[in-house]
C-alpha cells in the first residue's frame, strides 16, 4: 500500500473542507439593474445651412452725379473726406448755363412789354368799341393780341425758371453727413447727365450682398436670420437679417440677389470687405421634418445599425429591444434616422454597448 504524504492531502482536504460548507449556504444574488439615460423621439424641421460669399457695403451709399452735362470746373473732395450737408462736392463750367439764363430773361422781358402794349391796346379798343368808334370784331381781335402775349410771358417764365434750375444742377453738393468713398472723375473732363462723379457712404449700418442659386432663393425670406463672418475678424460671427429678396436672376447667371443687414456692425469692417453668409434653411420639401439622434445612440454590428428602445414599466423601470435602423447625414442636430424609429418613442442615448436584448434598466 503506498501512502500520500500529509503534505500533498492536506491542501485537498481543506479546498473541500470549504466547498462542503459553503454549498447550500449562499444568499441568493441581487438582481443588478443598470440605469440608462434616453431620449423621446421627436421630428425636428429639415434645415440646411449654406453659405455664399460676397462683399460688404454701406447700407446707405448713393451715387452722385450731375443732372446736366458740361466739363468739370473744379472738384473739392477727396477719397476719405468726411462731408457736411451742403458742402460742394463738384461743379461744372456754368458759362453756357448762365447765358441760356440771360437770353431766357431777355426773352421775357421783351414779352412782358409785349403784353403791357397789347393790354393798352386791348383797353382803349374798348373804349372805342362802347363809343361805337370801333367794330366787335375789333375789339375781339385786341382781346386775341392781349391774352395771347399773356400766354407768351407764361411760356417764357417757365423757360427761364428750367433755365436757373439748370444753372443750380452744375452744382453738386453732400446730401447729409457721409464720407466720400469714390470719386472717379477729374477736373475738365467732360461728363454726361447720370455719370458717376462721387460715390458716398452714409451711416454706420452695413450690409452684405450675395447672389443666392435659383434652387436655394424660395427658401430664403425677408427678415430671415444669417450670420455674416469677414477675413478681417476671423474669430467673430455677426448676426445679419436678411432684408431684400431678388426677385429676379442677375444677368446671364441664374443666381439672385439678397441683402443682409449686420445688426452689431464691427468698425473694423468696411465697404468692400470679402464676406460670407450662412442661411439656416428649412426645406419645403420635408415639411413633416426629420428624426437626429446623438450619434453614441446608434450601435453597429455585423447585423447593421441598430438602436436601444425602450418599454417603460413602473416604478422609472424599462425593458430594453434592439431595433434596426438606417441612417441618413449628420447634421447639426446629430445622425438622421431614416427609417426604424417613430415619433415618441424612447431610445437609450448611452452605454449601447453594455446593455441587450430584454434587459432590465432604470430609467434616468
């Protein structure tokens, strides 16, 4: 008989020692339930966000020019200036407009004479008429005389006053307090009614015009919030609200104007500026909206994406179920659910990879 030394059995008698007193006596484990947190489904509209660039521009800038043609006598601004009311700008070479004046007063004159000689004619043929020394018919004819030289003086009134007002339009002065900010003529060069002569910029307000595709200009609408961020100050984004609408394609280019005013204009900023404009936009197309999730909602595996739902119980108590699901674009809103998922619907946002099929969770 071969006998096992005490030191090799000794170790096995105590490992089943303390399995022997252990069976039958341990407690029943606790049911371990995990909380989650969730989200109720809800559809959210479709917005779009697309940016176009352009410049910006004096929300009050006009272009100033002369009503009359002639040669430039003198100019007395600069790029920069800034302008008071009233302060000439340019002015032409009045020598012909004046003349025009003095031969249009010289011509009134000479019909104000002619009236006050057929008036005078006009009364003592009158005269004579009632002392039955002169016949109706001339009397009438003195009438005639008289009333048309009145129409003639009439004329000539109206004549030299479009002729002083002319005189006035060689001059060009500053509408209001503005600042010049082009001034693309010289002085003896001849211009046109209409021609640019100084470009003004009134005000602080600025705005930004860019041209918009014409799949994109139904979505856009008056007073419609954008924001507008320049080159110039990179780390800012300026709130603008769109306050015109073409309504028209410019050009050859099937694009369309829209104008943003700044609301909080950075003096930093001038006209002329490179700018771009963001739209938030909301499809027209999609008027029932569409589903986001945050992205850590949605689970993958060699079945597909799917998502955690769940059954609320009572007590803030829930079942959770594995639900297929496909996914469109992430957006702003986080990952589109295309299809698998209904409106009101709960769906667990975390810890998709530690829970499963059935599981009982608490709900936060």
């Amino acid at each position: 008989m071969i006998r096992k030394p005490l030191s090799i059995l000794l170790p096995a008698l105590l490992v089943a020692a303390a399995l022997g007193c252990g069976r039958g006596d341990e407690p029943a484990r606790r049911e371990t339930i995990r909380p989650v947190r969730y989200v109720r489904v809800v559809r959210t509209p479709a917005m779009e966000v697309r940016t176009f660039a352009g410049s910006a521009k004096a929300a009050h800038e006009s272009t100033l020019s002369f009503r009359v043609g002639g040669s430039i006598a003198f100019i007395g601004v600069a790029v920069g200036d800034r302008l008071q009311p009233g302060q000439p700008i340019a002015g032409l070479d009045p020598t012909d407009y004046q003349l025009n004046v003095r031969k249009a007063e010289a011509a009134l004159a000479r019909a104000e004479a002619g009236t006050r000689n057929a008036a005078a004619n006009f009364e003592r043929m009158r005269v004579l008429y009632e002392n039955r020394n002169a016949s109706l018919n001339d009397l009438d004819a003195a009438r005639a005389a008289y009333e048309s030289s009145q129409a003639d003086v009439r004329a000539l009134q109206n004549q030299t006053a479009l002729a002083r007002r002319q005189l006035d339009y060689t001059r060009l002065s500053a509408p209001a307090a503005c600042a010049v900010a082009q001034v693309p003529v010289e002085v003896n060069e001849n211009v046109t009614p209409g021609q640019a002569v100084a470009v003004i910029t009134c005000g602080s307000q600025l705005e930004v015009k860019v041209a918009v595709p014409e799949g994109i200009i139904a979505l856009i609408r008056e007073q419609a919030q954008a924001t507008a961020t320049f080159d110039v100050v990179p780390d800012k984004a300026f709130p603008a609200v769109v306050t015109e609408v073409g309504v028209a394609a410019v050009g050859r280019e099937t694009t369309f104007p829209v104008t943003v005013r700044l609301d909080s204009p950075d003096s930093r900023i001038r006209p002329g500026m490179a700018a771009a404009v963001t739209f938030h936009l909301e499809s027209a197309a999609d008027a029932t909206g569409r589903i986001f999730l945050p992205p850590a909602a949605v689970g993958e595996d060699a079945q597909g994406r799917f998502v955690f739902t769940l059954e609320r119980l009572t007590d803030g108590l829930g079942i959770v179920h594995r639900r297929g699901v496909e996914v469109g674009v992430i957006g702003a809103g986080g990952l589109e659910i295309v299809a698998g998922l209904a409106p009101d619907e709960l769906v667990v946002t975390a810890g998709v990879s530690r829970i499963q099929e059935g599981l009982k969770v608490k709900l936060l």
